[in-house]
C-alpha cells in the first residue's frame, strides 16, 4: 500500500510526558523553529476540555513553557498549564507580559518589570522608565536579548538576563508610543506621525521617518520595509518606510473605509479593512500599488483578521475563513455555520491552523483548509483571546472570563 496509517496518542494531562522538562534554550536566545506535531499528513485531531479557572476581565493571553499569563486591566497573573491552580502576581495596574524562549515571563506594569522564573519565583525586578510614569506597552526583540518598555511618552530598554538598563529615549512632542521590533532594529511609532529606529542594543538612532499621519498600529516588517498602518484627513492609509535608510516609500491609498489589520506575506503586505461595512482585504506589492483585491462578499460584515500561511496569507471574517496565494488567488474557503463576528485572530501552531468559529475553535490543514479537529463545541467555547503551547493545548478565554483549557487527546497521521 502507498500509505501507512498511525495512530498516536497523547500523554494524559500531568502524566510523566507532561511532568517532565524538555531542554529549553538559556534566556537571551532565540527561540528554535517548531516541529509539526508528527511525522506525514494530519488527519485528524481530538480534544477534551483540561479544567476551567475563574481570572479577571483579560486583555492579552499568552503561554511559557508550564505557564499561562492573563493580563488585565488590574494586573498580570500566572496560572498552572497542568491544572489552572494559580501560581503568582504581577505587577499591579495595565500592562503587558512577554513570553520567553525558555518558558519564563516577562511582565511589565505599573512602573515596575519583572522576570518571573520557570518555578514562579521573581530572578529580577526593574523600573527602567526615568519619568516614573505607568508603562503602556513592551516589546521584546526577536532575539530575546533585550526589551523595551513604553509610556506615553518614554522608552526604555532592559537586558532579558539580568534587566540591567540599556538606555531611554523620549521622542521629542511626544503623546503616544507603539513598539515593535525586527532584528537589529527597536522601532516606535509616535502619535504625532513619527517612526524611529533604534539600535537594541547601544541605544543610538539609526534613522527617522516622518510618517506625516497619525499612526494606527505598530510598524510591520516586509521584506526591506515597513509598513504602518495611519489615519490621514482624507481617510485611512498605508505608509512604507525602507528599513535600510527610513525613506518613506510612495504608496497609493488601499480605499478601505476602515483599516484594522496589516500582515507580511513575502514581500507583499496585506491589508485589512471595510468597505461600507463589509470586510475586505487589498494586498501591495513593491511598487506600492494595491496588487489584488480579495473578500468582499463573501467575509461579511466585520474587520477581517489575518495570518501568514504557507503561501500567502489565510483571512477569517464574519462569515468564515479563505486563503490567498501571494497572487491574489483563493486556495480554499471554509463557511461558518452562522455569523462569528469577532473573536482571537487565527495563528499558525505546529503547522496547525487555529481559529474561532461558532463551532468551536477550529483547527484546520492551513495549506487545504480540511477540518481537522474541533474544541469546545459541546460546550459552545468561543473565547475572545486564544493560545496554544507546544503540546497544542489550547487556553481561551472570554471577555469577562473565564479561562479554559483543551488538551490534545489524540491524533491520526498518515505517513508515506
């Protein structure tokens, strides 16, 4: 026969596959690539729901290593990945929390940031922001070495290993910062239409770009640019600026009522946005003319949300979810059972396609968009903010809580 079919099934939650420590790189390293979960073509997954646990109102989610960190707008708090019994504090007050490569955290709020062990116990405590005032946002480098931390008007970075301070920077006329990072460059974004580009590591300016419009979100890099997503008086736009020198690139208007969502695709950049209401998506190229035009009509009525696929990009709307080649061209489309607007952005896990829905959450073959398995749909499980850690355990919550998780329990893989 051409195939050879197996059958594998996960360890039990808390069982010695799951007890024991896999090698985990030292802080201040890059993360290593996933693996798939297993060897041939996935066929089909299982989930069973884990344990559910009470947590304030969230904002953000994310895992490290046995950790699952909910930041809220009182503060960051750490929960167990095996049982969802609590496991430490953060900081007080809005804040944000990093996820490291060797499943310790880093959570920022108040003024202060602290590095949170694999065991829960504080390695160092900071307050890097010389204003004092309450730190908004944080980012971490793509090499996990260092970090910067935001107010409204001040920046700072720390060294991940020890949180020494690096240096501070406050944009002159200053009223908002957005961070964001790509290797060997600290970016921020101004709220008066700015984009500096720091060095990480020596705190030197290697160039800045004057945007010319109030920017929308953080800048995303594509290929040898970036884009930033701003709100001009004749409506809402795209800005690209060369990452070697910060030349601001020529770029028509996408002609998006509203925008919501910008995603690297290659060298291209994807857009999302409306069109009297209804979601779409336009695509550039290098030439920043808009290259294609996907969605209308059959996303439906909410901004889209975007991730990166094998080989372009996968949108999920209201109505449900399709893939487009780097061309423009549909791969696949998948509907909903009835409208879902909202929800957590999809993402990529293992090679595994995660995504809200009305059934559940959805995890699908990114490349053909076959359904694989789904969580969470007896118990009508549509979180607002979703993760997954390396075993593929999902954690969703809602907007208000409270926090579940769904293990794995099996898999089917077909092997050639």
């Amino acid at each position: 026969r051409s195939a050879e079919e197996g059958l594998a099934r996960c360890a039990e939650l808390g069982g010695p596959a799951r007890r024991g420590r896999a090698r985990r790189p030292r802080a201040g390293t890059a993360p290593e690539p996933e693996l798939p979960i297993a060897p041939g073509r996935l066929r089909r997954l299982s989930y069973r729901r884990a344990w559910t646990a009470k947590v304030p109102a969230p904002s953000a989610l994310c895992v490290s290593g046995e950790t699952v960190v909910v930041v809220g707008e009182h503060g960051t708090s750490a929960l167990s990945a095996r049982d969802g019994h609590p496991l430490w504090l953060g900081p007080r007050g809005p804040g944000a929390a990093l996820a490291l490569p060797d499943g310790q955290v880093l959570a920022a709020g108040g003024r202060q940031v602290i590095r949170f062990g694999e065991t829960g116990r504080p390695v160092w405590s900071a307050t890097p922001l010389a204003s004092g005032a309450p730190i908004a946002s944080a980012c971490l480098d793509p090499e996990g070495r260092s970090a910067t931390v935001a107010s409204a008007t001040e920046i700072a970075a720390l060294r991940v290993e020890d949180g020494r301070p690096l240096w501070r920077f406050a944009p002159p006329g200053c009223g908002g910062l957005i961070l964001a990072a790509t290797p060997g460059l600290a970016l921020a974004a101004t709220s008066d239409g700015r984009v500096y580009a720091i060095d990480p590591a020596l705190g030197r300016l290697v160039w800045r770009a004057r945007l010319g419009a109030r920017p929308l979100g953080p800048p995303l890099p594509c290929g040898s640019a970036l884009a930033v997503l701003v709100q001009r008086p004749e409506g809402p736009g795209v800005a690209r600026i060369d990452l070697d020198g910060g030349r601001i690139l020529p770029t028509e208007p996408p002609e998006l009522g509203r925008v919501g969502g910008l995603c690297a695709a290659g060298d291209a950049v994807v857009v999302a946005g409306t069109v009297g209401g209804e979601g779409e998506v336009v695509a550039y190229g290098a030439s920043g003319a808009p290259n294609w035009r996907a969605g209308r009509g059959i996303l439906g009525a909410a901004m889209p949300q975007l991730c990166a696929g094998p080989a372009g990009v996968i949108v999920r709307g209201a109505n449900g979810a399709l893939a487009v080649d780097g061309a423009g061209r549909r791969r696949w489309a998948r509907a909903f059972e009835s409208e879902a607007p909202g929800g957590p952005p999809p993402f990529l896990r293992r090679g595994i396609l995660l995504l809200g829905s009305d059934e559940g959450v959805l995890a699908l073959d990114p490349s053909t968009g076959q359904l694989l398995g789904t969580a969470g749909r007896e118990e009508h499980f549509w979180p607002a903010f979703l993760a997954a850690d390396e075993r593929l355990t999902l954690y969703g919550a809602e907007e208000d809580g409270p926090l579940q998780a769904y293990d794995l329990g099996t898999f089917l893989s077909v092997v050639a």
